[in-house]
C-alpha cells in the first residue's frame, strides 16, 4: 500500500475522531513535497562574476552553464552533458582525461519553480528542503541568503515564506565548496599496484572519503561534489513535525504482544504560541493529545504505553531479518491540527522488533532479533555506486540480489551509502545494517579537523535514519576507535537519541568482532582455520571475476587479452591486498593453461564459487561455537571491477552470488573440506528431525563411485557432524560429490555439489600486500593446493532448456542430456531473449 495514499484515507478517520475539519485530504495534498529535480543549471562559480543575491533572481542569464543532473554530483552532470567520457568504463577516469581541478573547484547551481499556492494563506510556510550536499553549500532564494548545509550528510531545510509569492517564479541558486583537502591520489596501475588507500580527505570527516581512491574504487575527480540528494519544496501550518520515531518493547522470551512509544518534535514556527492536536494512527490505532507551543519553541513529544492503550499490541505481526520470517513493516500517520486546519503530516513505516546483543556463555558479539541468535551472514559496501549514481530502482535490485543470497546483514562501511532510499529498502528486504560514521582506519586518513562539524552529521544521520528496524547497530569507527575528542560526544548523541542499539566503537575490536582480512584467493580448506577470537568477522574477501559479458561491457577489445595492463589495474586487478597480479597464475597452475578471455574467465567462474562457498561454509561449520558473524570484503561493487563482488557493476551476477546463496540456506548440507565430514547447518531456533542425507560421488568421466544414505537431526543453531565420507580406492584423480537432504516426508531441502581431487601442487608465494587499511602483513606463504587440471579432459555434454513465462515470472529448467558432469552451467537471460518475451 502506498504511503501517502494510506495516510490520506486514514486522515478522514482521524478528523472526525478529533473533529477535524472535512477535505482533509485535499489539505494533505496541499501538503505534499514539490519535488525540484528539473531546470537546474550548473557552472564553475570561476567563470561567473556575480554573486548569490544576483544568480538567485528569477530570469537570471545563466549563459553558457551546463545542464545539472539533480539529484547527482557536478561530475555526473558533466557526464552528461558530453563534457567527459564515462570515468568507469576503461581508462576514461585517468587524469589526463577527466582533470582533477574538479575536486578543488567551487560550484554554482540554480533553477527556477514556482511558488506554491498555498503560500497566498498568512498562516502557511513555504520551506525548501535540501536531503544532501556534499560538502559545504550557501542558499539563496530570490536574492535572498537563507543558510548554509554544512556536511555531506546534514540535511538543508528553510523557511523561505518571507522571499516567494504564490504562484510566481522563484529562484534558488546554491554555492557549493568542495572539502578542503581533497588530496592527490596514485594511480592504479601494474608498476604502482593498488598505493594507499585514503588520505588526507579524512580530514574533512563526514563527506565521501572513498571517493579520493581505495584498493576498490579509483579517485573520482571531483570526489562527488554537488547537490547528490533531493531538494523539494513544501508548506505546512505554523507548527511542523519532524523526525517521528516508534521504538518497541517485546515481553522477552514471549514474543505474543508489544509496547509501542511514538516520539516527534512539534515545532512553532510564528512569533505567537499555538495550541493544536497531534493525532497519530497505526492501522486501526488512533491516539492524540493538545498541545500548546510557545513562540518559536520546539517539543519533543512521546505517547508512551502507559498513558496510550492503544500502544500496546497484541499478537503483533512481527518484523524478522532475512531467512528468519517475514520483515512485516507498519505505517505511522502523525498530524497537527491548529484552529480546525491542518498544519503538518508525517508518515513513517516502522517495524515491530527487538534486537539485544548477547547470549549466555559467550562475551561475542551476538546479534538476536525476537528472541532468536541471528547469524550475520552478509556483505560489506564501501559505497552504493561510485558517482552516487542510486536511482531507487537501482538500489532495489542491489538489496534484492542480498535478500536472493541468504544474506542478513549488509555493513554500511565508513557510511558511505547513507540515504533513505538504502534504509527502507533493507527495511522492506529484511537485511540488517552494521551502520558505521565517517572515518576510516587511523592508517587510511588523518582525524576530522572540525569536530562540531563531525558531530553535527553524526547527530543528523541518527535523527534521521533511527526509526528504521533493519539497523541492528551503530559503529564508531572502522578498524580504529573514534579520537577522544569525538569519541565521548558521539557516545552521548547514541545513548541520547537511541539508547535501544548498540553502540560498537571499532569495526575490528571489542566482544569477538575483528576485521582484518584475507582478501586475496586462497583454496578452500583454508577458510576452515580461523582463530577462535574472530567470532564476528567483519571483513574477509576473494577476487571475483565478472561474466565475459561484463568485462566486454567495462573496457575497450584492445584491453581484454593479455590481463597484464592498467585497464585491469585500474579495475582491481593488480598487486595488493588482492594479490591480483598473481591470481591468474593461481588459478591456471589449479585448472590449466589460459590461452583466451574466455578460458581465463571460465577457470574464474570456478575460484569464485569455491571460494565463496567456502568463506562461509568454513566458519558455519563452527557455527555459534564460537561464529556468529560472516560479512565479506565485499558484496556490492562502486564500479566495474575484478574483485570483491557478488555481481558486477553492471548487476550481473556472477558465480560468487550462487556460491553464497548455497552456503547461507537456513538449513543447508555441506561437505567439511577440511576433513571431509558431512555436515548439516541449521541456522534456525527449532531442531530439524527425521532427516537423512544422500551422498553420490561420481568419477571425472560421470560414472558413478559411491551412493551412501545416512539419517540425522539437526540440532538447532549448530552444525551437526553426521561423519566422514567414505572413498572408494578406485576413484578418478578429479571427482565429483553430490549431497542430498531429505525431510521426514523425503522432500529435497538443500543440496550440494563439489569437485575435488587427490592431486596436490605447491602454489606460488603471495607478494606483499599494500594499502595500510588492509595491507602491510609482508609475504605470505598458501598452503598447498589441489590440482584441478584433468578438468580440462571433461567429456563434453548437452545441457537442454526448457522455458516457461507467466506474467512476471520466468522458470529455466535444465536437464543434462549427456553422461558426463555438466559443471557450472551459466544460464543468461539476453536483451534479445527479453525482447521475444515480451519483458
């Protein structure tokens, strides 16, 4: 149901509980935010003489400005207005090409709207409302300065009644500052490898540090300076609310009803006292008190269980992560009547949950929703798109890719993707979020120089984003403990504005939590040995190779064979934390010679459902003894790049995704590859009984070895050890395993299927990492390896398709019609198979 459409038909019911006046709706849409997303106008505030009472006249002669893409960055807009070529496609972000004087320069914007009717009224407001701008911005409205927005992630709101008349043009133009350090990045490429990550723009604390360059994203020239979220314009009454927030109380371990307590702030924006009604409403809920505001005041109002019955639910339908039920949302609707008018409305959706933090017997970290341990199984994000370029459409099929993973939790690192669209998406997805502030490992950049800046965002981010269920912490820092003169100052903004989470310094110390890596390949067995401290792991990470299509579509033919030149550096792949410069003779001493594109992405598709696979099923296999967090290094990717990702830039999924949906099923059969047990993880509260596993190995050729059934249950929380696997003397060299798990009623519920073999090689010796946040650890010697080469000798096969469409769904079966192993088939739907499908 639409939220803006749910709280108009409730507004009627509301009205006449409080004797509002009728039309009410028509006064909620009076109501309604104008969005300013079109006219704007964009040029280097160099080449302008003027200034701001000049440029924010209406009819102003903006000659020669560029077309502004709003919400976007000023890089965005030079994008596409054919200034500059795409900076993530091939080597188009070099210097030599896109300038880095973009990141030292100061902006102008401007556009033109006209005023909103209900301006005409004595007792209305028009305000203009800015959600982001990075860095530091100045306002102006028809000549007028109206205020700053200082901070990347501070929200802009003016009351520009007194500057606009009904139903005229008004202007609005808006100076923007870059952040003062933006520092001078190092190039990736294969003579300097990944350089440091980060630098000196921490110092400006809460803006896009990534955006000066790491070991996964390339320095962005104007380091995503401009109006980057959305600028509307309103009207209310003499009274607004703002920030509402619903927190709940479970009677633990019962989980049969719940407490409510609703909380906003009522702001009086007149120089007279106003006395009115604040009416709220959840579904059939209805509840209210009169107010009377002095002049100028604001109050922070809370309706609480024990003076609101209707706050107390019983039987609530409850808001679950991931794989756990359903993530079940419920909409609040908060209005403000003064003299039979309404004055403002607010709707907010909000879940019905309880998050604690720990279990009995263990100091870990230990997420528990409702009552049950969750395990956090997810991914990190250094930021949502490199040039803030996050349609909501885009986002949501990034956070479906999550949810479709068994993921839930998704780490918002150094809070690089904070914006609304992110937290509603995770709400309505049911993945958590590990919400970090704005700095970076002490190695990675210097502290913010202004703290009252700091603090100022850090205060807004909490503000504004607290109401939503999928955040289960906030994080002070990554990898490093907040300075001491923020540190106790970020504390007292959580422990004032939300006392419920937990506030969790450092992304690698305190309560078993660690970061830290590996990041590089490595064979699976070694993702089995961990030490037992790192029961809440924060970052571990593997190249991940994208489809051949995805690499076709992210640089020029001339790049794509050898793999040994700055294209592929400038996407990740090279010396690093990564080991990127070694990882194609990794792969091809593990499963033969590379002669093509194709051959070297093909093997690829290979590392990175092992290594996927077992970056998860390695640690599950201690599951809550002591694990509970896994969060790769990294989920999503900033731009096309060769490492660190479950799809690639392009949203293609790659073969890490499928590796990870297999590990994280909620029940799920696996094979221990370090000892070769059959093991069963039930990541639920409930023991699985009556279970029985089918086991089949099969020789390179297809023949089938071995076919073995054993019984089990499956204790609940844990990894149930059914025993080793038997092999028979007379297998191939390269095998094949194949695991079943049946219910009591011997429906399929998890399978599994692994390649492995009895040969074993030396593999080279990793170069020294780099990179200060994830390097500096020296030389590292892997251990040995299988040899997966007679791979290359699988007889060939025939895999059909068979396709059926309905409405919006599409089922691909596939059926091996061979008798060998058809191994990691790769089914795609192209631009042209959507065409004929009519999609």
């Amino acid at each position: 149901m639409n939220v803006r459409s749910a709280g108009v038909r409730r507004c009627v019911v509301a009205g006449l509980m409080m004797g509002a006046v009728a039309g009410c709706s028509q006064s909620r849409q009076a109501l309604r935010p104008q969005e300013l997303s079109s006219g704007w106008m964009l040029t280097d505030a160099a080449t302008v003489k003027d200034g701001g009472a000049a440029i924010s006249r209406p009819g102003y002669l903006a000659a020669d400005w560029k077309k502004a893409v709003v919400p976007g960055t000023v890089l965005t807009s030079l994008v596409a207005d054919g200034v500059y070529p795409e900076p993530l496609y091939g080597e188009n972000n070099r210097p030599d090409k896109i300038p880095e004087s973009l990141s030292r320069a100061t902006y102008w914007y401007r556009t033109e709207f006209t005023a909103p009717a209900a301006a005409t009224s004595n007792d209305r407001h028009v305000w203009l409302n800015f959600e982001g701008i990075n860095y530091i911005a100045e306002v102006w409205v028809n000549g007028h300065d109206v205020g700053p927005v200082r901070g990347a992630f501070a929200r802009g709101r003016f009351d520009i009644s007194a500057f606009v008349k009904a139903g005229e043009k008004a202007a609005v133009a808006v100076e923007i500052f870059p952040p003062p350090h933006p520092g001078n990045p190092q190039e990736q490429t294969v003579q300097n490898g990944t350089g440091p990550n980060g630098g000196i723009l921490a110092e400006d604390g809460p803006t896009f540090i990534a955006s000066i360059g790491w070991d996964w994203i390339p320095a962005i020239r104007d380091r995503n300076v401009g109006i980057w979220r959305n600028v509307s314009v309103e009207t209310t009454g003499p009274v607004t609310i703002a920030d509402p927030l619903v927190t709940t109380r479970l009677p633990l371990p019962r989980i049969d009803s719940a407490d409510l307590t609703v909380s906003a702030t009522l702001s009086n924006a007149t120089d007279m006292p106003e006395t009115g009604v604040l009416a709220g409403t959840i579904e059939s809920r209805h509840f209210e008190r009169k107010l009377t505001l002095a002049p100028h005041e604001s109050q922070l109002v809370t309706f609480a269980p024990s003076d609101t019955a209707a706050l107390h639910v019983d039987h609530p339908r409850l808001w679950w992560p991931n794989t756990y039920g359903e993530p079940n949302l419920y909409p609040l609707h908060l209005q403000f009547t003064a003299d039979g008018k309404l004055s403002d409305a607010k709707d907010i959706h909000f879940g019905i949950r309880q998050i604690t933090y720990e279990v009995p017997g263990t100091d870990n970290l230990t997420i528990v929703c409702n009552g049950v341990p969750i395990i956090c199984k997810g991914g990190d994000w250094g930021m949502d798109e490199a040039m803030k370029r996050i349609p909501r459409e885009r986002l949501e099929a990034q956070i479906r890719m999550h949810q479709q993973a068994n993921y839930t939790m998704i780490r918002n690192w150094v809070g690089q993707s904070t914006e609304e669209d992110f937290y509603d998406l995770c709400d309505r997805y049911g993945i958590l979020i590990w919400d970090e502030l704005f700095q970076p490992n002490p190695s990675d950049g210097p502290n913010p120089l202004d703290v009252n800046l700091y603090l100022a965002n850090v205060r807004e981010k909490v503000l504004r984003f607290r109401s939503h269920p999928s955040i289960a912490l906030w994080c002070g820092r990554n990898e490093g403990n907040p300075p001491p003169n923020l540190d106790p100052g970020i504390a007292a903004i959580f422990s004032q504005l939300d006392p419920t989470r937990r506030y969790q310094r450092n992304s690698n110390d305190g309560k078993g939590v660690r970061s830290g890596g590996p990041y590089s390949w490595r064979p699976p067995q070694q993702y089995y040995a961990f030490n037992a401290a790192e029961a809440f792991k924060t970052e571990i990470g593997s190249v991940s190779i994208p489809t051949l299509q995805a690499i076709h579509h992210m640089m020029p033919e001339k790049d794509w064979w050898p793999l040994n030149n700055d294209d592929w550096a400038e996407h990740d792949l090279l010396r690093g934390a990564q080991a990127g410069n070694t990882y194609p003779q990794t792969i091809a001493a593990r499963y033969g010679p590379q002669n093509s594109l194709e051959d070297f992405v093909r093997e690829a598709q290979l590392a990175n459902y092992e290594a996927y696979r077992a970056m998860y099923e390695g640690r599950f296999a201690k599951l809550f003894a002591p694990v509970t967090g896994v969060i790769t290094w990294m989920s999503n990717p900033a731009q096309p790049s060769m490492v660190w990702q479950l799809y690639s830039h392009d949203l293609e999924p790659n073969a890490s995704l499928f590796a990870t949906r297999k590990a994280c099923e909620p029940l799920h059969v696996m094979l221990n590859q370090a000892n070769d047990h059959v093991e069963i993880v039930n990541t639920r509260p409930g023991a699985a009984a009556g279970l029985h596993v089918r086991a089949r190995i099969f020789n390179l050729n297809g023949s089938p070895a071995a076919d073995t059934t054993r019984n089990a249950d499956a204790v609940p929380l844990s990894a149930t050890d059914t025993g080793a696997l038997a092999f028979p003397d007379s297998l191939s060299t390269v095998h094949f395993i194949k695991l079943e798990l049946f219910d009591a009623q011997n429906h399929l519920i998890s399978d599994n299927f692994y390649w492995r073999t009895s040969r074993i090689i030396q593999p080279p010796t990793q170069p020294a990492t780099t990179g200060p946040g994830r390097g500096g650890r020296g030389r590292q010697q892997l251990q040995p390896q299988e040899d997966f080469t007679d791979l290359q000798k699988l007889p060939p096969t025939t895999v059909r398709a068979t396709l059926h469409y309905s409405q919006n769904s599409l089922t691909a079966t596939l059926t091996n019609t061979g008798q060998s192993i058809a191994l990691l088939t790769h089914a795609q739907l192209s631009d042209e198979d959507r065409e004929f499908l009519g999609t």
